[in-house]
C-alpha cells in the first residue's frame, strides 16, 4: 500500500490541489499513510477524526436528519462528511470512511460494512463496500479503497 499514498501526492501536486481526510472507522490511519509521504504537506490540508456521531454533525456539518434518517454507516454520512472536511479545511479534495470495523454490529450493519466518500470541486464518487477480515484487515483495507478512489477521481479530472 505504500505506493498509493505517493501516486495520491504526486497527482495532487500535479493539479495544484489539495487533499483533507474525514475518518471514523480509520481512527487516523488514512492521515497517517498521506502525512507518512515525504513532502506531504505540499497537498494534505489536515483531517478529522470523528469518531462519534455528535462530532460528524457538529465538525463536519453532517446533518441531523442525515444520522437519524439513514445513521452514519451510510453513503449519504460519508459523502458528507468528505463535503464537510473539504470545507472546513478549504482543500480542493476531501475523502471520508466511516463504518463498522467490527467486532460487532452497528447500527444493524454487519462488521466490514464500510462506505467511503471522496468530494471535489464537481462532485465525487461514494463507495459501498463489504470487507471481510478482522478489524485490522477491515481498517487496512478501508485506507487503500480510500486511496484507490481518490486515485480514481483525479485521474478522471484529467489531472494524470
């Protein structure tokens, strides 16, 4: 997984953007693959670690109705939350995890119920994914999907 961070920071800089990490299941781990990456902070803005519902809606700006509607294992959660981190750090990129890492449920979803959400200038992709795995692998597995979609979204703005 190594190399994904490099090839994030490399077509960040390419396009002159910037990039900010909303995480809950990840506890920081995705922040700590990106700032890992000598000259990191020529494209990562910072992130946030919301790891309670209350923080989402009252840092991220997730909405109420959002958790209460459909809960913050949910698409719409992380899409907002990378909305919300890419606001409240003004980068140009914001990816956001969230789910459940195991060992148990949550929410009534099962352990490697994850959704990860990227948001740019024009939008971005919101991934559902099953994991299989312990929490570990789960957590792994969540930052290179992370990665791979922000990846994914630069390369598609032509920024390859």
């Amino acid at each position: 997984m190594n190399a994904l961070p490099e090839r994030v920071h490399d077509l960040l800089r390419e396009g002159g953007s910037t990039l900010a990490t909303a995480e809950s299941l990840t506890g920081g781990r995705l922040a700590a693959l990106l700032t890992a990456v000598p000259g990191a902070s020529a494209a990562y803005r910072g992130g946030v670690v919301a790891y309670a519902s209350d923080v989402k809606t009252s840092v991220l700006g997730v909405p109420q109705e959002v958790v209460d509607r459909v809960g913050v294992v949910s698409a719409e959660c992380a899409a907002a939350m990378a909305e919300g981190v890419r606001r409240l750090t003004g980068a140009t990129y914001g990816v956001a995890t969230t789910g459940v890492a195991g060992p148990t449920e949550q929410e009534g979803k099962a352990p490697g119920t994850v959704f990860v959400a990227v948001a740019g200038p024009g939008g971005g992709p919101t991934l559902a994914l099953e994991l299989p795995g312990d929490r570990a692998r789960v957590v792994e597995r969540t930052c290179e999907e992370a990665l791979e979609a922000v990846l994914s979204l630069l390369g598609s703005t032509g920024l390859r």
